[in-house]
C-alpha cells in the first residue's frame, strides 16, 4: 500500500486525516502508535520521522509529511479529482487556508482540555476551556453569517478542508468539559457534517446526531 | 476538597497509580476520597505514598502494593485483601497496562457500565456489538460470600470484533466478577479457543465523589497482536463508554430501587446495587444527599 498513517485512535488530529481518506475513498495502512500511556510519539525512533514528536505523521509514495492540516492539503491536492476539498478558486482558497490554520490554531485549545480531562495531562485548564470558547464564538459567530447566506459549510457550497479541520475538536468538546450550548449555528454545521456520505465517528462523538 | 468520613469505603485498597507514570525518582500528587496524597516512585516497583495536609505538606505514610499494572493504597484498614488474579501470572500472558482515564461521574457507575452487557450493540456498534443482534441472553449472578464478591456468569453475547485477536464474529462467552466496590473485572473466552479466558479489569480510583480515574490492566492471549494496538483497542472501547457515563444522571449512584428502573438485562447491577446497599455506603451514593 502507498499510502501509511501513523495513528492514534483517540487522536482528533489523526481523526482529521482518517476522515478525508474515508471521504476519497483511499486505501491505507495504519501504524498504531501507543501515544498514552507508553508516549510513543515521544521516542527517539519517532522523532527520526517527526523531530517535533506530534502525530499524525504520513507516508505516500516517498513523501513523508507531518501536521494534520499539512496532510489534508496534500491529501486534496493529490487524489481529489473533483477538487472539491481543496478549491482552487480565488474566491474560496484563501478563505479554507485560513480556517484550516485556525484549525491547527487557536481551536486546539479544546484539545488541550480533553487530554487534561480524560488523560490527565497537566496543564491550565481553565484557561485551555476559556481559549476553546473563544474560538468557538469565532466559529459560530461565522457559521451564523454562513446561515444567513443560505450557507451550510465554512467555505462555498461544499464541504472542504476547512471543515473537515474544525470538525474534531469542536465535536470532542465535551471531553474536555466544554459545553456546546451557547453556539447553536455551530451544533447545526455539526449535525450537518455527521450526514456526509462515507461519515464515520470515533469514540466520544456519536455516530448520529 | 473534604476527605469522606465513610470509613466503609476508607478501608478499601484503591488504585492511586501505574508503575511507569513517573520516572524512579520523581513524585505526584492525586488524590483519594477527597485526600490529597503524594505518590513518591523510590525504585522501579517501589513507592512511598503520603497524605498531604492543606499545605501540601507531607504527613502519614500510607500502605502501598504494586500488583496488576497498578499502586495500590489505602487510608484506612483494609480487612479484603486485594483479589487474586492468577491470569496476571500466567507465563504467555499479554499483560497490558492502559495508564488510567479521567472520568466525572461516581466510582459505581464506572462499574456498573463495566458490567453491562445491553449497551454493546448501540455504544460499541461493530466492535462489541451488532445493531442487528442486540438481545442480552438470561444470565445468573451470585454473591459468593466465601469472598464477598458479586458474580455474573454463564453470560453471552455475540461480538463482531470481542478483541484486538478477533478475525471475525462470535458467540462470546463472559463471566464477570466484582471484586470491591472499586473493582471489577471479567473473563471471555479467547477468539477462536473455548478453554482459555482474556482477563480484563477496571480499577477505580475515586478522587471525589463523582471525579475518577479508572485502570484497566489486563491479561491476554494474544501472540500476535502489537502492543500499541492492544492498548488502543480497549482505548477505543473506554472512551466510547466514557462520553455516555459523563452524562449519566445523577452522576451520583441511586440504591432506591424506585429511582431507576431496572430490566432483566440489569440483574449484574442490581446484585451489584444490592450488595453496596448492604454495605451501608455514603460516598459516591445519591441518597444521602435528600436524607
């Protein structure tokens, strides 16, 4: 197989690049890594793939890539022919960057709360639950204008990369101790993106919503 | 935070640590019961264990036991000992300790959850569980007083996927077995050999009330699997049931029969229900808050 994942199942950064290899319908094998408890992504056999210790890391074909958004984007760019994922449109491609570098960005913070909650992880989690809700509010506030446009998805008239981005965090928030009841736009997009075709959850995120 | 003054629940060996969470040398702190303590590793399976005052100032040296992946101690006197699981000595074992997982709800319902076979097929769907197969087969449950344990045997169920070693479905068989309000564990036939059992626990660790860490050391036969994917396996399976429980209402375990109406399916948690009543249990128990 060309195509290798190092994963971990309870990552939603692993989850992120799973999705959109489900999504395009892509064969791979999958490297299951003991990230907690035995810290696996922490050895030095590891860091020879990815000095900076993180998941997920991917293999194609000779190139080997880490950062999930990173892996998104080459993902798209290779295998997406209908170019829906990754939109080349000046309209659109800027705006996906953008979300998915937010992704990446400011919505770990839910993240972090849900590896201090459910694995311990010693960290401020306070200010890791106040960072999430701010992004949220981001989120939502975009999904609402989005909603007013007629629109269902963060980007366009499709699902992109953007989406598939923000989905995991948002939807693991409550891992982490992080209610989703004050973003109604953002439950609605959630409940829209678990109606994709070829949609698959992972544990702490419900299979229908 | 107030340490319980249940002295029930005081008495219990509970779980408070896995060997290789720290380094030899370095220390943590947790907590149990409401009881700050400090956990210090002074050798490779040995460590010192001490409450905290306030000022997180070291006090009374605690009882310690290193057995199934786990440390064990307790703030009180103990007159169960921890229980005997001659599978953790088995020479071809997998023993796998799965580090702990952060639950909020009460210490019960983790077991509880444990015990329960119905919610397979809608909360483990394709793994332990199919939707097309949802029936929980009668089953017997026994308090064997010899050792205060609650029991549920002759159990089955059929599983897509019952392990990491599975290639296909089966018809599983499981027995089940409440060791301490604070742990539980089951057996189930290996895939594809009837004579042997996968031995799988899950020890509580009750920081508070309804603030938990549970263990889940177990001990397979499995030669092939990679220990990474045993480990993310039941990793897989813990965290689809935690979501569930975190949402569980009262987080705090109900023992009036009227509060929560049980099925056939229920008779494990019920006998479980049952027995804690029994044992006049405060912490973690919704009653007494109304009383």
């Amino acid at each position: 197989m060309a195509i290798k994942l190092y994963d971990y199942s309870l990552s939603g950064s692993c989850y992120k690049v799973r999705l959109l290899l489900d999504f395009l319908e892509l064969d791979y094998e999958k490297r299951q890594m003991d990230f907690y408890p035995g810290r696996e992504h922490r050895s030095l056999e590891f860091k020879q793939l990815n000095p900076l210790g993180q998941l997920p890391v991917l293999e194609d074909d000779g190139v080997r890539l880490r950062d999930a958004q990173a892996i998104l984007c080459h993902l798209a760019n290779k295998y997406d022919r209908s170019g829906q994922w990754l939109p080349r449109d000046p309209g659109s491609f800027g705006s996906v960057m953008m979300w998915l570098m937010f992704a990446g960005g400011e919505l770990m913070a839910a993240s972090a709360a849900r590896l201090h909650d459910a694995l311990g992880y010693d960290l401020d989690i306070e200010a890791a639950r106040r960072n999430a809700h701010a992004a949220f509010r981001i989120l939502d506030d975009h999904l609402t204008k989005r909603e007013i446009e007629g629109g269902t998805w963060i980007v366009g008239e499709h699902p992109t990369l953007a989406d598939i981005a923000c989905f995991p965090y948002t939807a693991l928030s409550s891992d982490g101790g992080i209610g989703r009841e004050d973003y109604p736009a953002l439950r609605n997009w959630l409940r829209a993106f678990h109606h994709l075709p070829k949609f698959k959850a992972m544990s702490g995120i419900a299979e229908f919503a | 935070m107030a340490r319980t003054r249940d002295t029930v629940v005081l008495n219990e060996w509970v779980a408070c640590g896995w060997p290789d969470k720290v380094a030899v040398g370095e220390s943590y702190r947790t907590a149990i019961f409401g009881q700050d303590i400090e956990v210090a590793r002074l050798g490779k399976d040995a460590f010192g264990i001490f409450e905290l005052d306030e000022a997180g100032r070291r006090g009374r040296q605690l009882p310690v036991q290193v057995r199934y992946c786990c440390v064990f101690t307790t703030l009180g006197e103990p007159t169960r000992p921890l229980p005997e699981i001659a599978e953790f000595d088995e020479p071809d074992r997998r023993i796998a300790s799965c580090g702990s997982v952060g639950v909020h709800t009460s210490p019960y319902r983790i077991i509880e959850n444990f015990l329960d076979m119905a919610h397979f097929s809608f909360v483990h769907t394709d793994i332990l569980g199919a939707e097309d197969r949802t029936e929980v087969l009668a089953y017997k449950t026994e308090h064997r007083r010899d050792v205060d344990e609650i029991w549920a045997i002759d159990c089955q169920f059929f599983q897509p996927a019952a392990s990491r070693a599975s290639k296909d479905g089966q018809m599983t068989t499981y027995a089940y077995r409440v060791m301490s309000p604070f742990s539980v564990m089951l057996y189930k036939n290996v895939f594809g050999d009837d004579t042997r059992n996968d031995a799988i626990c899950v020890f509580v660790q009750p920081m508070q009330e309804t603030e938990c860490l549970a263990y889940m050391p177990m001990a397979l036969v499995d030669p092939d699997s990679a220990m990474a994917s045993i480990i993310d396996f039941q990793q897989t399976i813990f965290l689809q049931d935690r979501v569930i429980l975190e949402n569980q209402r009262p987080a705090l375990l109900p023992l009036d029969p009227g509060r929560e109406v049980p099925t056939r399916a229920d008779a494990s948690s019920i006998a479980f229900r049952r027995w804690l009543k029994a044992q006049n249990l405060q912490f973690g128990i919704y009653e007494k808050q109304a009383a």
